[in-house]
C-alpha cells in the first residue's frame, strides 16, 4: 500500500526506546538490574519478575506491549509489587526511576543518527520526543547520543503531560511549537505510541519496526510501517 505523509506536517514527536534506541541492547542489562532491585537479591523471583514483566532473562528479548516495553516507572514497580516484590510501591516506584535514569549512560542508538535528525531539521521539521521513561533518563540520553542540537522538546511520563496512550505529550508539543496535533507526526515502536497518536488527532501515526512492535501489533493502528527511523527522511521526503 502506497502512502503519502500529509503536506502539513510540520514537527516530528519520537518515541525513544526501540525508535532512536536499541531496545535489547540498552535495556536488557538495566531491567535485569531493576528486577534485582525489585527482588531485594532475590535471583529467583528477579527471574519470574522480568517475565512477568515481559522479557525472557535468557535471551534479554523483551515482548510487545508487555510492561518493560510500554509502561512507565510507577506503572512496572506496581505491576512487579502485584507478582511479588516485597517492597511498596511508591519506594519501588523511586528506586526503578532511579535505575532506569542511571541506565541512560548505556543507551545504544537505533542507527546513526545524525544523519536521520540532521536532514529532517534541514528540512524545517521540528523535532521532540516522547517517552514512557523519566525526563531525567531522556535528557541524559539525548546528552549521551549527541542529540541535543535536534530535539527541542522532551516529555516524559512525569513531565506532567500525563503517561502514554493520553494524548497529552502530543498536545504538550502542539502547544510548545504553536501548532495544532494535525501538524504532528508520532513515531514509535508500540501500540501506547500509535494510540496516544490517534487520541491526539495527531497528522500522522508512523510504526518502526525496529524495537518491541511488530507488523501484526502495529499494522493495524499506523498510518505506515517502516523498518526503523533511517527510512523516515526518504519517507517524507516522498
């Protein structure tokens, strides 16, 4: 099916992990530790955690729309409480958001991704991401991967745009720029991202396919599935 982006799309909202970076390769190591942490040492129940929250601890791959790969850091601690973590929830809560914003030192970019950011600024796209991380982890990121003259703007699930699927990291970019969601395209790796796109009435609702998502929990709910963010300038260039 031939697709073409509407001509009044303006800005470009990113999600982060499994889009700008490599989800497997920056996350396996740091939900293992989250899971320790969660587990007080406990191998075993860390073991039933990660499954529980989505990622095999022996091959670090993580399932589509499972918790580590769409929820937040308040939305994992209170699902790993539920399946056994002994600790509460709001100190559970703290502790991930602070493994998970340490763990931004690791972060290993999709592709290279200068000269996928660079070209789409040329253009006169604006660009921002959006995130179920913490602003702090996605600003150490941006920081990390040399991003910082690209995005300028950043929201994360605690930034008080609310948490994904709402629609509010779409509008909070509408309003920053002085444009309207229809002027936005979102692009993301899951579900939570196609359909805080759609909740928004965001112009365009573009899947990569280089993170969690798949073409079967994506392709029903994008505009258009891409292999990862590389082909995007080529994409709106056409």
């Amino acid at each position: 099916m031939t697709w073409k982006v509407d001509s009044r799309i303006k800005a470009i909202l990113f999600d982060k992990d499994g889009t700008l970076v490599d989800f497997d390769r920056t996350w396996a190591g740091i939900n293992r530790k989250a899971a320790l942490v969660a587990a007080e040492g406990d191998v075993a129940l860390a073991d039933r955690l990660l499954m529980e929250c989505g990622m095999d601890p022996s091959t670090g791959k993580t399932r589509a729309d499972s918790m580590f790969a769409a929820a937040n850091a308040s939305e994992i601690a209170r699902h790993m409480v539920v399946h056994g973590s002994p600790l509460d929830h709001d100190k559970l809560s703290r502790l991930l958001d602070q493994v998970f914003a340490e763990g931004a030192d690791q972060a290993w970019p999709i592709c290279d991704l200068d000269p996928v950011l660079g070209p789409l600024v040329e253009a006169g796209f604006h660009l921002g991401i959006a995130s179920s991380d913490g602003e702090a982890g996605i600003r150490r990121t941006v920081e990390v991967l040399g991003l910082t003259r690209h995005v300028g703007f950043i929201a994360g699930y605690d930034s008080g745009h609310g948490p994904k699927p709402e629609p509010g990291m779409i509008h909070g970019f509408a309003a920053h720029l002085g444009l309207t969601a229809a002027e936005i395209a979102m692009v993301g790796d899951n579900r939570h991202d196609m359909e805080m796109a759609r909740a928004a009435g965001a112009g365009a609702a573009i899947g990569v396919l280089s993170g969690t998502g798949t073409r079967q929990t994506l392709g029903d709910i994008a505009d258009i599935c891409i292999a990862s963010v590389a082909e995007l300038p080529e994409l709106l260039r056409a």
